[in-house]
C-alpha cells in the first residue's frame, strides 16, 4: 500500500483580495506536476470569501462539483432556475453533466465566508445537469462516518455520477475509527476540515490531505483533539 500526504502549508496558493484560495491540486493559475488530482478526485480548493464578493455567473460541464460550508454563508444561482444561500455546516452538489451556468457569491456585508469546493470527473460525459443541498447534522457522524455521496445513492445518500464515495466524519479526543480495505475501492483520500489526528503512524493537522493506494490493511484514525474530516473511497 502507497500513501502520500499533502500538507497544508504546502498548497498552492491564490490571492485576489476578495478571494484567498488554497489548492491541494493543479487549478487555475497554479500548477504542480506532482499534484495533478488523485484517480476522480480533481480538485480540492479551501477558499475564503470577503464580503459581497464571488463568482459571477460562468459556465461547466462534465465535472461533479461539491461545495462545504465551514463559516458564513453561500448564495448560489444557477441556470436550471435554483437559488439559495447555504449555511454553515451545508453541502451543495452540482453535477455540470452536458452544461450549467451558476454564480456563487458571499450575501453578507461584514463576514467573510470559508468552504471546501471539491471536483470529480463523472464516470461518463453529458448528461442533464444535476442539483441537490444537503444538511449535516453532527450527530449522525460524531465518532462514525456518514456516507454523504454515492454512484448508486445507498445508505440514504445523494447519487453522483462517479463510482466514489463520500463520506464526512467527526472524532472526539482519543476516540478511533478503523478504515477497512474494499475491493471495489482500493484508494482513498482523507482531508481535515478542523482539528488534527493521527492515521497509520502519520499526523494529519487542519487542512492536511492523505492519500493512499492499493489499500491492503486496515487503516486505524485517531484524534488528538476534536477532529472532523472528509473521506473518499476511490476506484
């Protein structure tokens, strides 16, 4: 088994005034060979938005887009006639599919706004494009993970078009949590939303990435401090 780790300090860096964006891998302006997406994933940007600034209106396609709320607020519009603001807390999916058109701006006059926005290629191009938010309740993954996204929408989870799975997760100071190999998902990505814990003999800090190949073994997770984080299992 092959495991690699993005620290955060590492990332590629982008700042425009009204955005501070961090990259976990090549987007934009930014590029590093050595960090060219992993397997699906493509992109892993931890930005920050000033407020009463955003993305205008542009366009996408082919590209299964997630967006999470860590604080503040996002309005999102689109050109399928969706409109909202996400809260702390909220996810937004977006499958692009054969084309959309969407904006997404921070409302707020005086907070600025930080989110993950994650990117997979879909399994297949085209398709009609796709739009979906999803709430997080703590509870659901204290000390668990929840399965948040997946091809076939199990476990009450949202549908995407990728053969992934997503899951979100939180661990409480010196609980564990045991990562078992699966034949369908020999690779895996693990990033830190807050916190810090230790995985196979690593220490993943806020904003870490881990990434791992041809899992063979079980992978034991385990917080130093209160910890939540994203998982991906990847074909």
């Amino acid at each position: 088994m092959k495991i690699k780790i993005r620290k955060a300090a590492e990332r590629g860096v982008a700042e425009h005034g009204w955005l501070h964006a961090r990259f976990s891998f090549s987007f934009a302006g930014y590029y590093d060979p050595a960090h060219c997406g992993f397997h699906a994933l493509q992109v892993m940007n931890n930005d920050r938005i000033e407020p009463q600034s955003g993305f205008p209106m542009h366009p996408h396609q082919n590209a299964e887009i997630f967006t999470y709320i860590l604080s503040g607020q996002l309005e999102h519009k689109d050109s399928m006639g969706n409109g909202s603001i996400i809260q702390k807390g909220e996810l937004q999916y977006m499958s692009a599919g054969s084309g959309i058109y969407h904006s997404e701006t921070n409302p707020s006059t005086k907070e600025s706004t930080e989110l993950y926005q994650i990117w997979m290629k879909p399994s297949e191009e085209g398709g009609e494009p796709r739009y979906a938010e999803k709430k997080c309740n703590e509870q659901n993954f204290r000390n668990r993970l929840q399965l948040l996204f997946s091809e076939e929408g199990k476990e009450e989870s949202t549908p995407i078009r990728q053969k992934a799975e997503f899951y979100i997760g939180h661990l409480s100071p010196g609980e564990k949590l045991s990562i078992e190999p699966q034949s369908c998902f020999p690779h895996g990505w693990v990033q830190i939303i807050q916190g810090g814990l230790n995985l196979d003999g690593q220490f993943l800090s806020k904003a870490d990435g881990l990434a791992f190949e041809n899992q063979n073994r079980c992978l034991l997770l385990s917080a130093r401090e209160e910890t939540q984080f994203f998982f991906f299992r990847l074909s």
